[in-house]
C-alpha cells in the first residue's frame, strides 16, 4: 500500500477539479463512511471519505454505498451546513495526509457563511471534521476524542481545532539541492529516507533508490526532482503491482517491482480496485458477524451428527450375522437343549465352518431364534432410518455451506435476505423487533459482457430461484461451478458468443466457494434444462444437457462487466 503523503498530494490535485461544484448530496452510509454528490464540470461527481482503521481515504468513487434508512445524527449535521453549498478550495496541510475542503454555503436566514472540512488519515486515528473556520471551532466530527483520550487535543463539538502535531521531517517539494546531496549518503536504505523526508512510505522510498541506483546520465538530485514532480505536477501513472503477494499502488510507476502492471485513467479508479470490495466485505462481516458464527455452529452440530449416526450404522451393520444365528438355530433345534449357554453349530453357507452362537438357557432354541430374527428385523429398520438420516444430515452441510459462501460475497441487503429465508425455513428465529414488511422482488446483480449482452447473477438462494424460474426465459443460458457451491448465473441471451459465455462463467466462478482456485469448471446448458425438485430448499436445482467450461475467476473482470 503507498497511500501516504506524497499520494495524497497528487490525490489533491485530482480532486481540485470539484471547485466550484456544488455540493447536492450529503449521505453516510455507515459509521466510518460519508458520501457527497457534487455538480462540477457539468456532471455529477461521488466523493467518498472513509475512516476506517485500515482503508482510510478520499477519492471519487463509481461505486455504489447503499445508505441506512434513517441518516446518522453527523450525516444531519453535514448536510444543514453543507448542502447547497459551493467547493471554493481543496488544500493539502504540508505534506501530512490532511485535506482540507472549503465551502461557501449559507445560514438558514440565507446569509453566506463559510465551512471547512478537515479529513484526517491517520490509521485508526484517521477524522473527518466539521470546522467554522472563522471561529476556528469544530462543530461537529466522525470521531470525539475527549481530553481523557487525547491530551493534546481535544476533538469535541465546541472545542477549538487544533491541527495534529507536525512531522519533524523535510518537506520533499522544497528541498534544496544542496540538503538533498548533504542527506544523500545517509540514503542507504528506504527505511532512511522515511525518516528523513515527510510524506515518503517505505514503498516510494525503495522506488526512489531504485530510480537514482539503477540510472545513468542524471544526477541524483535530477532524478529525485524528476520523482516528486509526477505527485505534485504529473504526469500521474495510477497503477497496481503485486509484490511477494502484497498488493502496491501509486500514483507513479513503480519500477523496482517486477510483475504485471494494471494501470487505471484516475486515482479514485485505482482506489475502488485496491480498497472497495475489502470495504464492502468489513461493512458485510460486520452485519453477519452474528449469522457466521451460527452456520458455523450448525454445520459442527451436523458434521458431529454424521459422525455419531455412522457408527450406530456400523454397528447396525450386523443385522447379517443376527439372521444367519436364527437360521442356524432353526436348522440345529433338534439337537440343542433348553438351558444351554451357547451353541456349536455347523455353518452350512461355508463348509468345515461351525459357529458358536450365544444362548438365554431360560428360552428354548426356537425362541432363541427368533430372538435373533428380531434384532434382524430391528437392524434392518434401524439402517434404513439412519440412511435417511445421514443423507438429510449430509444435504443440511451442503445447505449450510452454500449459504456461508454466499454470506461471505453477500452485500448487505443480501445479508437481509439470507436471514429472511433462514428464518421461513424455521432454521432460525426471526430478528427481534424486525417489522413484517411485504418481501420486496429480489434483485440478482446486473453485469454486462462485452458484446452487450445482459448478464444476471443471483447472491443469494432466493435470487437464485427468482432467476431461474421467473426472470430467465426458457432458451436462455443458464450457469453454474460444476459440483461446487455457487450462485446461479443466466446470460439473457439464446445464442451468446463464446467470449460472452467465457464472461458469464467467469463470473460465476467468482461468485462461487471456488473464488480463490484457477482451472474452475463451469456448467452451462439452456435454462429450460433446468429442473427444482420438489420439497427442495431454496435455491437447489438439477440440470442436464450441460456442457463445461473451465475458467479462472478473475476480479478484475467482473469489475469491467459490473453494469
């Protein structure tokens, strides 16, 4: 990750091109995550600030936040002042990871005043503040830190704003050549540089060793002007690279690390690749925290149910020698006396065999016998039920584990539905306090493949059965991972090409428990093909006439066919 100072500067730089906008919309979709709709240039524009401990940020986002019923308290506050409102300048606080926005709005008598939004990275520390900036006070802020937290300042409604302490470190944008040549050979690892230069995380420091070590024809202090220059006046290079399975980002190339780039028009397109579906899965994991831990009791309580009902089958499984003692008795009661212990007898089904066969002494050998035949009838019955038993056993895992996949890929209103169903089933109680409503139509996600063609994908089983049985059309294209849990996918189409079925699968691999495996096979056949049992649960169908495909599930796909 490089979302230090140096990318916050060129992530100004990006977001300047909202002065003048005007702000329309203010929404908090959560705790840690504030969205405004800004007018500028003639389009809309989503700006996303987020505090979250590990994804904090500001960017332009294309992403979709579904936002609370009720807004927040902070989410009120924001929008009475700022609504309405015009962006008249975005500044960046030194070389810190601090912007700050002003905005030229009006009282509710409709006189101008002057607001001041001050967004903090910091970590788990990290802020978005509400500032009158002619009194220098904070009305209102994400997080309150009082002075029983936080000594050296106080983040409370009311209270001054005090800046956060500064870094003592140089400021790269105005070093002189002359310190720069005095620091140089103190420069021998990026963790030096880190310390001596501010807005420098440990990933643009190597880069920029790399760049002085391995150039020729520059001098040292060219080649670190020419470096800083692409944050602070570009040209800017968004790209991803991954390095030793970490994922790196920056604004400018990175050159020491070998490995396939992706390159992205805009930093807040690159930020929605690095950060939003982490985002979404914390929002998600946060919601089914509780529904998690609950699939995970249930499918234990399963896996130790089969566990007991397959020994009570082995031990079941004797009902053969039961009946053979039975037999052996009846054929030898002619020479077995009432009140013996046991009984030596000929096997007569292997020749040269005998068996020795326990006996009641109160019984005589006849009701010996049909002692024995009666644990036989008992056995056989016995085995029947735990059959049935063990493959009930066996479909509630499977149920169980399809939901956990699709819990862990769900959004939130999916999370919702997943509840919903559960508690139809009778499988769970009911939410308490949750108002009966009329079920809303569910809503498989929309993707788009490359020849156009519409796309649907169902996260959740109720989606699933919405799709296959009511939204596709029978000559429609309907997939799913071959034997591995995972959403239903329909390609709206009778007679799609095959880089859109090659779309289609890739998606379903995705949305599937096969998500992080490569080579996954993909069922498809005609959706007319495809049957639901009978008493099945949701979302459980069988299919024929399929043909596979195999495909690896690849994130970056799906991103460009999200429609």
């Amino acid at each position: 990750m490089a979302f230090d100072g140096l990318f916050t500067t060129a992530m100004k730089r990006e977001l300047q091109t909202i002065e003048n906008g005007r702000i329309t919309k203010i929404h908090q979709p959560n705790a840690q995550e504030t969205v405004f709709i800004i007018r500028a240039g003639g389009q809309n524009r989503k700006l996303l600030f987020s505090v979250h401990p590990s994804y904090a940020r500001v960017q332009f986002t294309e992403e979709t936040i579904q936002n609370p019923k009720e807004p927040p308290m902070f989410c009120m506050t924001l929008r009475k002042h700022l609504e309405g409102g015009t962006i008249t300048a975005v500044e960046q606080m030194g070389t810190d990871r601090i912007l700050k926005f002003t905005i030229r709005s009006k009282n509710e008598i409709g006189d101008d005043m002057e607001r001041a939004i001050i967004f903090e990275i910091m970590g788990r520390h990290s802020n978005f503040l509400l500032i009158d900036p002619e009194r220098n006070m904070i009305i209102d802020s994400m997080k309150h830190l009082p002075p029983s937290v936080n000594s050296y300042r106080t983040i409370m409604p009311g209270q001054p704003y005090i800046p956060a302490p500064p870094q003592d470190k140089r400021n790269p944008f105005t070093l002189t050549q002359e310190v720069f040549e005095q620091l140089l050979p103190t420069f021998d690892t990026p963790k030096a540089v880190v310390q001596e230069l501010s807005g420098f995380s440990p990933v643009h420091a190597e880069e920029l060793l790399y760049r002085i070590n391995s150039s020729t024809g520059k001098s040292a202090f060219q080649i670190y002007q020419s470096f800083v220059q692409i944050f602070s006046v570009g040209p800017i290079h968004p790209n991803t690279l991954e390095k030793d399975g970490k994922l790196l980002f920056s604004a400018a190339e990175l050159t020491f690390v070998q490995g396939a780039e992706i390159v992205y028009p805009t930093l807040g397109e690159l930020l929605d690749k690095v950060y939003f579906a982490r985002a979404v899965r914390e929002r998600v994991k946060a919601q089914a925290a509780d529904l998690e831990r609950w699939l995970d009791n249930e499918i234990a309580k399963l896996k130790l149910k089969v566990q007991k009902l397959e020994k009570e089958r082995n031990d079941a499984g004797r009902l053969d020698t039961f009946q053979l003692y039975g037999e052996l008795l009846t054929a030898n009661s002619y020479a077995i006396e009432k009140g013996q212990k046991e009984a030596i007898v000929d096997n007569y089904y292997e020749q040269g065999t005998t068996v020795t066969i326990q006996l009641d002494p109160r019984k005589s050998v006849i009701d010996n016998a049909q002692r024995y035949f009666s644990k036989y009838t008992k056995a056989k019955n016995a085995l029947i039920q735990l059959a049935s038993q063990l493959e009930k056993a066996h479909e509630d895992i499977e149920y169980f584990e399809m939901v956990k996949q699709q819990v862990m890929q769900a959004s939130t209103d999916d999370i919702d539905e997943i509840r919903d169903e559960l508690a139809e089933l009778g499988l769970m109680k009911a939410r308490k306090g949750k108002k009966k409503v009329k079920p809303k139509k569910p809503m498989p996600e929309s993707y788009e493949s490359s020849d156009g063609v519409k796309i649907s994908v169902g996260k959740n089983n109720r989606q699933n059965d919405w799709l296959t049985s009511k939204l596709a059309a029978r000559n429609h294209i309907w997939l799913h991972t071959k034997d591995i849990p995972g959403s239903h996918v329909v390609i709206h189409d009778e007679d799609p090409s095959e880089k859109t079925i090659q779309e289609a699968a890739t998606l379903a691999s995705y949305f599937s428990k096969a998500r992080g495996s490569a080579s996954v096979p993909v069922d498809f056949t005609e959706v007319r093909h495809v049957k639901k049992p009978n008493g099945s649960k949701p979302g459980f169908v069988i299919y024929f006439e399929q043909k596979t495909i195999f495909v690896t599930p690849d994130e970056e796909v799906v991103r460009q066919l999200k429609a």
